[in-house]
C-alpha cells in the first residue's frame, strides 16, 4: 500500500492554487490594460476625423486668420479651444493616452494655446471677464503635458528642444488659414 503524505499533498495544492489565481489576475489586468490602450486609440482617431471634418476646417481656417491678425477680440467661436479642452478633460482623467494625444494633435494645441496667449491673452482677459480662473484650465493642462513630452522626445534625440514658440505657433497659424475644405 502507498502512503499518502496528507500535509505536503495540501501545502501543494494550496500552493498550485495560489499560483494560478495570481495568475489569472495577472493576465486580466494585462487584458484590461491592452482593452484601454485599444479604446484610447480609437478614440483619438475618432477626436482626428472630427478635427479634420469639413466644419472644423473651416472654423480652424477661421480662427488662425484672426490670431494671424491679432484680433483678439473679434474671436466668435471658440470650437476648436473647447475641442481642446475636452481632450484636455479627457487625457487629464487618463481616458485618453497622452502619447497618443501627443502625436495626433500636439503641434496644434501647443501653437493654438500661445497664439492665444500672445502677444494680448485672450484667455487671460476671458477668465477676467467672466470672474472664472477656471475656464480652459484642462486646455492649458494639457499644453503643459504636451511641452513635457516634447521636451522628452528632444532629449531622446538629443537635439536642441524647440526653436522659438512664436514662429513655431506663426506658421502652424498660417498654414491653418490656408486650410480649405474638403
């Protein structure tokens, strides 16, 4: 007859099972993070088309012309800053990958955000007016991530990081007004 080590048969199998719970656990979360990088990209390329549609073209072309002319105060709509904002919003509370974010849309909101900051601060002066410190905040989070991680992408390179914000901003703006529609 066999004998069965009762203790180390149970201490194996206690063992087993925690290993394969751990396991599980494991490749779940690993599931549910590639599930989000997935949303999060479909999401931006989604943010992409809305940016490039004929209507957001059109106000793109639109408010470049103004910030090209310093007319600050004729800004009517503020569609592509609130379309900012809302990204801001949503790469702030991670439901967007900020690298993602980055690489689609970065060069704009950082020239949009300085062209209407300079040379008069439009969102300054808008915060003033309506007593609310608050308002685009998400936007100008957003710019401060986006300034990071082109600082990052520069070092990484070794280069230099960017030349001056105001050219950079002047011909984004000005390529912006020559957009046409689709």
């Amino acid at each position: 007859m066999v004998a069965i080590d009762w203790p180390s048969l149970t201490l194996i199998t206690a063992f087993s099972t925690w290993v394969l719970a751990i396991g599980t656990l494991i490749i779940l979360f690993w599931q549910t993070y590639q599930a989000q990088v997935l949303n999060s990209a479909n999401a931006v390329m989604n943010l992409r088309d809305k940016f490039d549609s004929t209507r957001l073209r059109a106000v793109r072309r639109h408010l470049s012309d103004k910030l090209l002319k310093q007319t600050h105060e004729d800004i009517a709509s503020i569609e592509v800053v609130t379309f900012f904002e809302l990204i801001g919003t949503l790469t702030h509370r991670r439901v967007l990958n900020e690298e993602l974010v980055w690489e689609a849309f970065g060069t704009w909101i950082t020239a949009y955000w300085y062209a209407l900051r300079h040379p008069s601060d439009w969102v300054g002066q808008l915060r003033h007016d309506l007593e609310d410190p608050l308002i685009f905040h998400e936007y100008e989070w957003l710019v401060l991530r986006m300034l990071e991680l082109d600082r990052r992408a520069f070092a990484r390179l070794h280069a230099k990081v960017g030349g001056n914000p105001e050219e950079e901003a002047r011909r984004i703006l000005k390529r912006e007004s020559l957009l046409e529609s689709l």
